[in-house]
C-alpha cells in the first residue's frame, strides 16, 4: 500500500502526528512515522526515516534508508538501507546497503553496493567503490535486528575502488585503485598517513 503524506509526519494507521513538517514529504508505508518536528525533508520508501523525530534538509530514498537515524543531521540517503542507523550530521550515503551499520560518522561521503557497510565511525571520510572499506571480516558482533555492533574504523580515510582497504581500521590512509590496500590491516586508532595508488 502506499501513502504519501504532505506536511506532517504520520503514524502506522496513516493518522496526522501532532508534531510539524513544513516543506515535508513522506511517502511509503511508516516512512517518517515519528516525525514530530520535520523542515524541507523527502521520504520516499517504506520505512524510509521512520525515527527521525527532528530533521532539518534529509533526503531519504529507499527501503529502510535512515530508518534509525534518530538525531542525524542533514542526512542524504538513498539506496535500500542506505545510513540505515546513522546517527552522524552530514552524511551521504548512495547504494544498496552503504554504510549500513555505521552510526557514529560526522560529515562523510560512502558510495557504493556495501561500501563501508560494517564500518562504524570514519569521519570526515570518503568511501566509493563495491566494498569499499566495507570490514566483512568484522561481522561477528553485528546484531542484525537493532543493527548495532559494528566495528569502529579510524577518521578521515579516502578509499576508492572496487573493495579499496576493505579491512583496514585505522585512519588517515588514501587507498585509490581496484582492491588498493585490500589486505592492508591495522587496530583502530592507528594513524597510517600512507598513501596507496593501483591496483590490488
């Protein structure tokens, strides 16, 4: 079923919430449920933003997108469960699951099919590329029902390219090429300030 709904955030049974949405719209089943306080943000997609409470400027497309994005700011995320828990301020994410486990990031770009998908953290970071720093060999504490659990990658990494430094978890790496620095690894908070150009 669809619903779209202008001006407001709406509940499950499709009822006005008695919250505000100016300049607001929301479409999909439960897409900005809890909207109590909503200003020149999009919705479209069931559950897309369901949690968003108070959102300023989100640009949310896709099934799940943002769903628990509770207090994120300026958020653009587009693709089935795309930020899917992020909690950060500035974030855009495009792809099938991008950065889907990742709540803390701040002011950072992940591009990509599962581009940075159980990386948590990495701010002011750019991640492009199918699997991009995407950690799968972290995904033994990921609860895949409150989607928490990830693991905390460093700040400000560059990666680009096919799985570019998938399993690397410190910061201040640039990794551009296919599979750059893929079986490149660290602790988290390990500060690399290396650089990595071609491929594998």
């Amino acid at each position: 079923a669809l619903e779209l709904h202008t001006g407001t955030g709406v509940d499950g049974g499709g009822a006005p919430l008695e919250g505000e949405g100016n300049n607001t719209i929301a479409v999909g089943v439960l897409s900005a449920q809890m909207g109590e306080a909503l200003a020149d943000c999009v919705y479209i997609g069931v559950l897309s933003g369901q949690m968003h409470e108070i959102a300023t400027g989100a640009t949310v497309v896709g099934f799940r997108a943002s769903q628990f994005g509770v207090g994120s700011a300026n958020p653009t995320a587009i693709g089935d469960s795309a930020l899917w828990v992020n909690k950060g301020a500035g974030n855009v994410g495009v792809g099938y699951v991008v950065a889907e486990y990742n709540q803390a990031a701040d002011e950072s770009v992940f591009i990509g099919r599962a581009a940075a998908q159980f990386r948590d953290g990495s701010s002011e970071s750019v991640i492009i590329g199918h699997g991009a720093g995407g950690l799968f060999g972290h995904t033994g504490s990921i609860n895949y029902t409150t989607g928490t659990g990830a693991v905390v990658a460093g700040d400000r990494v560059i990666l680009v390219g096919h799985s570019a430094a998938r399993e690397y978890l410190g910061g201040g790496i640039v990794a551009m090429g296919y599979m750059a620095a893929r079986s490149l690894t660290a602790t988290t908070g390990h500060l690399s300030n290396s650089l990595f150009l071609g491929n594998n």
